[in-house]
C-alpha cells in the first residue's frame, strides 16, 4: 500500500460536512485535537477528497481569504480540514488531499496557501513544501482579532511568490 496506487488523486466534493469528518477521525469528539485551543475555525468553501473501494478516506478543505503583510495586501488559499481515515494514515493521502487544494487554488489564480497546524503535524507539511510563519497570526474571532495560537505555514503556488516580512493580519476566521 505504500504507493497508493489504488486510492484516486483528489477530487472535488459535492457534498461535505461534519458527519464526513467524525467519520474518518474514528469517531473521536476531536478529530482535529484543537478544540482546547479555543479557536473558531471557518467553514472551507470546497472540499476535496480521496477515493477508496468506493468512500472518500482523506479530505482536504479550501477556503480563500486575505491577508496583511508588511503592508502589503494580497489573497490567499487557506487549506484545512485536512483529515485521513485513521485506519489509512501513513499512506500519503493527506499528500493527496492537499495536492488537490493547491492544485484547484493555482487555477483559481492564487499565488500563495496559508494552513494552521499542531506543531505535530508541521513536519508533514513541511514535507509538502509548506515553510513555517516566524510569528503568530492575528485572525478575526468572535470577539474580534486575536493571535492564532497554533503554528502557521505557507506555501508559493507560483514561480516567485513569496512572502513578505512583518506580522500577519488574516481578514477572516482561520481556516
């Protein structure tokens, strides 16, 4: 099973939602592990999913936003909801999952990907081509903007994209 082969490359997903998730987390009440960090999270706009014996067994969500960055303002695609079936995990279909955000964000004409993560989880995502934020980020919550306290990763989609020095303002909910 270590080349995949039989588990397609990710495709769009019509219908998505919490039920499909607690599905590939086993059940757990956390599937992500990040509830104690007290952050509301936004809804992904599109959902891609990888396919086996007939069932979505990983996910990966997209959702755009805008970012402020040294004083320059540009747009983003924020990947997550990233999810494996846990009985699937270690077989590169998170790899196959994100691959199909970034993919679906480049045609969009998106330059960057901006994701959060555990600090378990970086190492994964570095080896995606993600490259960690030096700071926290300061997205909108409920009560207004806070510092996201979980680590934050980004990633050129085009030729020469990169990312600009200073503290980072998400226009939104995080991801």
């Amino acid at each position: 099973m270590g080349d995949t082969p039989e588990f397609t490359a990710a495709a769009e997903l019509a219908d998505w939602g919490w039920p499909d998730v607690l599905a590939l987390g086993g059940g757990a009440a956390d599937p992500f592990e990040t509830s104690s960090y007290g952050v509301t999270w936004r809804p992904k706009d599109r959902h891609f999913g990888v396919w086996h014996e007939g069932r979505v067994v990983a996910h990966a969500g997209l959702a755009a936003g805008t970012v402020e960055v040294g004083g320059q303002r540009f747009d983003v695609a924020g990947v997550g909801g990233v999810i494996v079936e846990t009985s699937l995990r270690g077989h590169g279909l998170a790899r196959l999952a994100v691959t199909g955000v970034l993919d679906a964000a480049r045609a969009d004409g998106l330059d960057r990907a901006l994701l959060f993560c555990l600090p378990s989880r970086a190492p994964l995502y570095t080896r995606l081509g993600f490259l960690p934020l030096p700071e926290p980020v300061t997205a909108d919550q409920p009560a207004g903007p806070a510092p996201v306290p979980l680590g934050a990763m980004w990633k050129p989609l085009t030729p020469g994209a990169d990312w600009p020095a200073g503290s980072v303002r998400l226009h939104s909910l995080p991801m």
